[in-house]
C-alpha cells in the first residue's frame, strides 16, 4: 500500500503552563501542507516488521515511529501483523514540521485500511498520542486548534489559496532542551491566536498572516534566533504577508498570496540553504 504523509506548520504556538508530567500544556494552530513524505507498507518479511528509508541515520526497528505506530495499531484494535515500512524521505527530520508524527499518522491509517478495522479519525488520534504529540493532528490533517499536549483538537477552516515557502536553516534544535529553557511566566511576546482563528474562520489570509507568532522564537540563541530573524526577513523582502518559525524549529515559513513571489523567495534563499520547499496548504485526511 502506497501512502503520503504530510508535513504541518504552525501558524501559532504559545505555552501555557508547565505540567506535573514534565509536559507542557500548549495551545497551537497546526496547518498541514503538500510537502510530503511518501511511505510503502508491505507484510513483514521477517518475524518483525521493520523500517528502511533514504536517510541512513534514521532508526529501522521497534524505535522508528512507523513502527511504535503498527504496534500501538496492533495492541488497540487487536488487528493487524507486523509489516515492514519504506519511507522515501523529503520532509526534513528534526525541523519542526512533524516529519516522523506524520509518517506515523499515516502508517495508522494504512493499517485501519488494510485490517477493516474500521476505527474513526478520532480514535486513531487517540491511539497516535501515545506515539507523539503532533501525531494526533497529523492523523486529522488539514487545519486545528490543538491543546493540551497537542492531543485536543478542534477542526478549523484551513488556510485559503495560497502559496508556502518553507526553509530549514542546517541546525537542529533539541525540543525537550527548548521545552527546558522556557520559563512560562517570563514570555512576553505570545501570539495572537483567537485572531489567527477568527481570521481563518473568515477566510483572511493576511489577517493570519499579520498575527502568527511561536514562543519558541524568543528562547533560542542569539546565534540561532539572528539565522531565523533573516530568513523571516528574506521571505517578507519577497512579498510574503507574515513568516514564523514551525513548531521547535528550526523551519521558518512564509504565506504568499502570489506564486511568482513564492518561487522568487525560494530561489533567494536556495542560494543559502539546501532545505528550501515550496508547497500549499493540504486538505484534511477523510
Ligand atoms: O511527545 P513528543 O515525543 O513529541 O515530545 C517530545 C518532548 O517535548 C517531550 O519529551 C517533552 O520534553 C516535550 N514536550 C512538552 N510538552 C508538550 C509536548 C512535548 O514538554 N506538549
């Protein structure tokens, strides 16, 4: 079975409280887009499953999400055998884009497919949260507020047409480390996200455009915080309505209204970074 797993950005992302399970309570307006991973499920070969993709470094066994995600398929819905994983990887890993949740998701999906299972979208979000948290959303797809650990969603109205630059600056960022350094009560920038909804809800792009913002932005280095300032830079300089960095970065995108100023700021920044995609907003999963 052939399947696509798509990326997300996010529009918004603030921090609400630290909790008693070490975990964070957020609030975060999640968009998934075109840029995408593409995944073979087969029956296992050997006795268990295992995952091979493109990049060398990512884990083959029970440790790959693909994997975590078939065995939390297989325990919850008492369905299922081992299968093997072959992902062709283009989303980048480790860049706040939700790469590894995504393909997940979608192994989740395949598996209620392919075992007439029959298990509703909410529940396999259920099932995806005990992988990772952007799992959940990334099994829904489209646009959503999520809470909580990321695992409360609520469906939004996605992005209208428009065009997404997005580029990953050669860096990774440690997401329980970020998590770390953010002292809750000391974040003064938040962004604005009931304007963000509202602006999504009436179809006004520049008005998300104009309110996004995550908080992660504000604890990284200088070093790190100058690279994604100039990559905002670059992208507003081309004609996008607002840039913000993904989830715990280091991705930043750009929302164009117009393609040529989307290719524009692809090409400029090509002329810096390897990572550099252009996409779209992506519907949600049905
Ligand atoms: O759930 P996931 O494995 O994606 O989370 C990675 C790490 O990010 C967690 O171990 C935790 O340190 C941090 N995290 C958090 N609050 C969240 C989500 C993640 O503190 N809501």
């Amino acid at each position: 079975m052939e399947l696509s797993a798509n990326a997300k950005i996010n529009l918004t992302l603030d921090i609400l409280r630290r909790r008693e399970d070490g975990y964070h309570d957020l609030q975060m307006v999640m968009q998934s887009v075109t840029l995408a991973d593409a995944l073979t499920l087969t029956p296992a070969q050997g006795e268990e499953g295992c995952a091979a993709s493109n990049l060398h470094f990512l884990p083959t066994g029970g440790k790959n999400l693909t994997q975590m995600a078939a065995a939390a398929f297989r325990a919850a819905a008492g369905a299922g055998g081992e299968v093997d994983v072959s992902i062709q990887k283009h989303i980048p890993v480790c860049a706040g884009l939700a790469g590894g949740s995504a393909d997940a998701a979608a192994v989740l999906r395949a598996m209620n497919a392919l075992t007439g299972a029959g298990l509703s979208l909410a529940r396999l979000a259920e099932i995806g949260a005990r992988v990772g948290s952007d799992v959940p959303f990334c099994v829904l797809g489209g646009a959503a507020l999520a809470e909580g650990r990321g695992e409360r969603l609520t469906p939004l109205p996605g992005l209208p047409l428009c065009h997404i630059v997005i580029c990953k600056p050669p860096f990774s960022v440690s997401t329980p480390q970020l998590f770390s350094r953010v002292n809750v009560r000391k974040i003064v920038r938040r962004p604005d996200t009931a304007g963000v909804i509202a602006a999504l809800n009436a179809g006004d792009l520049t008005g998300v455009a104009r309110r996004m913002y995550n908080v992660f932005e504000d604890v990284l280095d200088r070093r790190r915080y100058g690279e994604i300032a100039s990559i905002k830079a670059a992208l507003i300089d081309c004609g996008a309505l607002g840039a913000s960095m993904s989830g715990s970065g280091p991705s930043v995108f750009g929302l164009f209204p117009r393609l040529e100023d989307a290719q524009a700021a692809q090409e400029r920044l090509l002329g810096s970074y390897r990572d550099v995609f252009l996409c779209a907003p992506a519907e949600k999963n049905v």
